[in-house]
C-alpha cells in the first residue's frame, strides 16, 4: 500500500498520505476519528489498514474502523450503566440530531456531574476548553466538550442528521458551522446544553412508564 509499486518508502508525510490514503479527505476523516487521542488514532489507523488490505484507506474504511475501535472499547463501558448511556443518546440527540454540530458547552456545575464524568473517563466525551463564555449567557463560564467520533460515525451516512460542524457560530453574513471557532468562543450559537434538561425528560418518561403499567 504504501511503496507505490516503486519499493521506495514515502519521501515526506505529503507523499505518504497520497499512498495510504485513497484521497486526502480519508486522512482528514481519520485525525477527526482520533479526536487528539493518541490510542485512538493507532487503533482506528490499523483497523482501517485491516479493512483496505492491500489498498489506499478510504473514507468508509476509516468509519467502519472507528465504529468497530467504538464498540470494542468506549461501547462496552457505556453500555454497563444504562444511564450514562441514556445521557450520551439524548447529547447525541440534542447536539447532532437538533443542532447539527459535534460539540457543546457545560456549566462547570454540569460539567461535574456523575455521568458527565463518566462519559468523560470512559473517553466518549472530550474536553475542548475550559472557562469560556457564551453570547446567549454573557459573563457565565462553560466547559466545551466534543462527542467521540465512534458513538456518532454511524449518522455520517444519513444526511439527514450528519453533523455539518464543531460549532453553530454567528458571522457578518449569518450563521455558519466551522471546525474552529474564534478563540473566544463567544460567537457560538445554540451550543449549551442543561443537563436538568435530560432529568427531567428521564422524569416524564418514568412516569409516563408507570402509568402505562397502572393502566395494564
């Protein structure tokens, strides 16, 4: 895959992506599927080459290495706590589903509490930033978080609820989804999330569970 039929290894990185990779959106769909994290990255990268055989990696290659990387090892420990994996389907939901973007702000208080944590250690939520404030919420501070690639790779393929960026962000020429926002943060749009929100939705949803039992 990576000699080129020349026997001679890549000279610089330039040529090594243009031989491993079928163009340069598989390399770039590859570094958003590590999210920064080395372990990842080396996982989903030997999952892909496993997948491509003696061909350049493709797209599809990457999201199904992610997907399968996903399962074997985030999956399983989210998995294991019903509500913390509740949490991450209603994040997906309310960010990618509703919001079209990849990431979300927290209040510090949210931003420590148990299943938040929990997904964090289990690394299918990473920390951006901290201490950064929002135009909807001026002078409040949020941490940033960003879902992991693998929980999400899945909707790449349905359009419908594909996620168009990192952020919402509000430009001269209206709102627009970028990979990299300002600095400042303040720009984003439509980004922070409660988490009171989803207790209460878990809230409705117990009772209206009961009642159904009552009535049968």
């Amino acid at each position: 895959m990576l000699d080129g039929g020349s026997g001679d290894p890549p000279k610089d990185g330039d040529e090594f992506v243009r031989r491993a990779f079928t163009q340069q959106n598989a390399f770039s769909e590859l570094v958003r599927a590590a999210e920064g994290v080395p372990r990842d990255a080396i996982n989903v990268s030997m999952l892909a080459a496993m997948r491509a055989g003696n061909d350049p990696i493709s797209v599809p290659d990457v999201r199904r290495a992610a997907q399968d990387w996903y399962h074997r090892d985030k999956g399983r420990a989210v998995a294991a706590n019903p509500e913390a994996s509740d949490l991450l389907h209603w994040i997906i939901d309310e960010v990618i589903g509703s919001r079209r973007a990849r990431a979300f702000l927290l209040s510090p208080a949210d931003a420590g509490h148990s299943l938040i944590r929990e997904l964090y250690d289990a690394r299918v939520l990473h920390i951006i930033k901290r201490g950064y404030s929002a135009q909807d919420e001026p002078g409040v501070r949020y941490d940033v978080f960003q879902i992991d690639y693998g929980s999400y790779v899945d909707l790449a393929a349905l359009r419908t609820r594909a996620p168009e960026g990192l952020f919402e962000i509000e430009t001269a020429d209206g709102p627009q989804f970028v990979e990299v926002p300002a600095d400042d943060y303040r720009s984003i749009r439509r980004a922070i999330l409660h988490i009171n929100d989803f207790e209460q939705r878990s809230r409705t949803l117990f009772r209206v569970a009961a009642d159904a039992g009552h009535e049968t």
